[in-house]
C-alpha cells in the first residue's frame, strides 16, 4: 500500500515534530487535538523549527514553503478519516488513546494504517481494541523529532507482516533508521532509558546530589547530550511517570518503582519544560534548579 497523507493525533511536542518531518518528505499531513491553542501553537513551532534549518542551511526557503504548505490542522477527529495512515500522539494515558480510536472507528477507510506513539503501552493490547488489528502497530518516534534518526516500530501480536513492512518503507521514506522491538512495556529505548532517568530522580531525593550535580555528573562523566534531570524536564514529567507506572505494573518488579519525587513534581503540576517548570524554572532567562 502506498501512503501519501498522514493524519496526526495530538499536537503537544510529539505531535509537531512528527507533523514536521512528515511534510518535509512530501507527504500531505493532517494535524488534530483537542486544543485549538495547541494547533496554532504547533504551527507557529514548526515554522520556527524549519526556520532554524534554513538558516543552519539544512533546508530552504522554498522547500520550507513547501512543507508548511503540506500541513493542514482540524478539530475535527472525524477528518482524519480519509487519511493513508494515522499516526495518534495524544497523552501518554490507555484511556485518553483508547477514546480516541473508538471514535475515529467509523470514520476510518478500511485500509487506514492505525498507529500509535505511544512511549510504554502494550500495542497487542491497543490492537485489541480498534476493528484492525493486523492493521496497528506501534510507531515510536524520538524527541526532538527532526532530530533524532531512530524510530521503534512495535508490532502486536496480531500485526501483519504487509503492516510491518509499509512502515519500514515509510521510515525510510522519512531518512530515518527503524529499530524493531518486541512489545514488552516501554519496548526498548524506554526500558533502559526511563528507569535511568528514575534513578536520577531517586539520587536527588536520597541527597546524593542535587539538580545540577547529577545533571553534570552524567554530561561530563557519561557523556551524555543532557543530564537525567533535564532529559526528563525535556521529555514531561507525567510521560515519565506513566511510562514508569507501565513497567512497575507490566513487569511486576519492585526495581521499577517510580521515585515518591517525581510523583510530587507530577501532583505539583511541574510537569517539565513543556509547562516552564520541573527539576528546573524556566521562566526566566536560564533554567534555575529547584532543588
Ligand atoms: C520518551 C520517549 O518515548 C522516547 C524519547 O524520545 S526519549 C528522548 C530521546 N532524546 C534525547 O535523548 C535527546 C538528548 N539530547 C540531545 O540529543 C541534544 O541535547 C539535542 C539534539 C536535543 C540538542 O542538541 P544541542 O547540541 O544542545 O543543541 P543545538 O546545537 O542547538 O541543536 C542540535 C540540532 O537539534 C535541533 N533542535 C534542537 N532542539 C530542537 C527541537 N526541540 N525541535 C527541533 N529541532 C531541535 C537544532 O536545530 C539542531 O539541528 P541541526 O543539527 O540540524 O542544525
Ligand atoms: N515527550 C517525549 O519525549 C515523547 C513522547 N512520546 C509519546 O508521544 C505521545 C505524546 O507525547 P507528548 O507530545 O510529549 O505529549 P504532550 O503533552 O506534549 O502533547 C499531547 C497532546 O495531545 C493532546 N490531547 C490529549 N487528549 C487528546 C484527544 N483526546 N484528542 C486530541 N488531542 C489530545 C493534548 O492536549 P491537552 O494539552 O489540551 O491535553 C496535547 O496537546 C505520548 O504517548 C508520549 O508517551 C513518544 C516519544 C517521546
């Protein structure tokens, strides 16, 4: 099956990247959420995100033009009907995504590809719950998504091999790597990368450091682009938390407890970057540690 337009389900920071490199390949996106004050703020980012690349001479002015003109928004779900492929990147809750695919049901072509974001949630279980499941499958981009090369693509049990491989075509298309992993919770980049980030926040709230010592024992010491603390700032601290919630529950094993701290940043509403606070402010001009 050929994809040419591709709907988007949710236009939080996944949801715009993935818009982003979408349209930047040729293909017509159709973005949605339930916000219209997330679409507008989306696509003020995407321009500002293309913008960038222009003037690091990745990209330019007219294909700039070009992929912006790709990108249509609604507020309507029912819209994304006609499109070659959903691609849902609402909130990281099974509830909020199963809402979502019971509704889109009766508006979806019978050869839609469905897929789902998601960062931890069983695919096989998702599957389960929309009318195709050989048809879903799990679509896991990384954020920054103009950035970073690797998608995961999780197959459910009940996947088809046909599935599978128009999504491996579509990576490609994208002059992205796929990385298949089984679905188990949190799949593979999550289940090491999450429980690292727990432990950050399990150091601070022990006193083995603070904010900005663990941050910079981990750049400096590990090498790693951004400490745990504002990784996890980076990724929404509630992602964090449900991600974390899904390997407790779905493992069973008590290594996977999340940190009684970042449960509170999460009830406190400091949910990262995304809402100007969480291990650091950043309402002013440089992101100050709370702790
Ligand atoms: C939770 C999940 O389910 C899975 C996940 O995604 S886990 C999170 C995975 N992501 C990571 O681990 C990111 C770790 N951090 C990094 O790799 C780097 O800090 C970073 C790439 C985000 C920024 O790198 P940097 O060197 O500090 O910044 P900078 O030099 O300004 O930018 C590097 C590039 O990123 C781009 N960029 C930075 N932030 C961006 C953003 N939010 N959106 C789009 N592009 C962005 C810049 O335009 C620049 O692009 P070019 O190289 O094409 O010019
Ligand atoms: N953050 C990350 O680093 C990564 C996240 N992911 C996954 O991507 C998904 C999205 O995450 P992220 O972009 O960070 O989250 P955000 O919180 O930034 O964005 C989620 C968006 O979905 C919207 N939304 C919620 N419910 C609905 C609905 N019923 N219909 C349409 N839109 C809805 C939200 O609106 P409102 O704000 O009004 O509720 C918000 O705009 C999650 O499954 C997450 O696990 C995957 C890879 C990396």
């Amino acid at each position: 099956m050929e994809i040419r337009s591709v709907g988007v389900i949710g236009a939080g920071q996944m949801g715009n990247g993935i818009a982003h490199v979408f349209a930047q390949s040729g293909y017509d996106v159709l973005l949605t959420d339930i916000s219209e004050e997330a679409l507008e703020k989306a696509m003020a980012l995407i321009a500002r995100n293309l913008e960038r690349q222009v003037s690091r001479g990745k990209t330019t002015e007219a294909e700039m033009a070009l992929a912006l003109g790709r990108i249509r928004t609604t507020g309507v779900l029912a819209d994304l009907g006609a499109c070659d492929l959903v691609i849902e990147a609402a909130t990281e809750r099974e509830a909020v995504k199963v809402k979502l695919f019971e509704e889109l049901r009766p508006h979806l072509r019978p050869e839609t590809i469905l897929t789902s974001n998601t960062s931890s949630i069983s695919i096989t279980r998702l599957a389960a719950g929309t009318e195709r499941p050989e048809r879903f499958m799990g679509f896991h981009f990384m954020n920054p998504v103009p950035v970073m090369q690797l998608v995961e693509l999780i197959r459910g049990i009940q996947t088809s091999e046909e599935t599978y491989q128009t999504l491996l075509k579509v990576v490609a298309t994208l002059g992205k790597t796929a990385a298949s992993a089984e679905d188990f919770p949190a799949f593979i980049v999550n289940r090491i990368l999450i429980p690292m980030i727990n432990e950050a926040v399990y150091a601070l709230y022990e006193g083995v450091g603070n904010v900005r010592s663990i941050d910079q024992s981990m750049k400096l010491g590990a090498n790693h682009p951004m400490g745990p603390l504002e990784l996890a700032d980076f990724i929404g601290l509630d992602t964090c938390l449900s991600i974390m919630n899904v390997l407790h529950e779905g493992l069973a094993d008590t290594k996977y407890r999340p940190c009684p701290l970042l449960v509170k940043y999460v009830e406190a509403g400091w949910l990262g970057r995304k809402v100007k606070r969480g291990f650091y402010d950043y309402r002013g001009e440089e992101p100050v540690p709370t702790r």
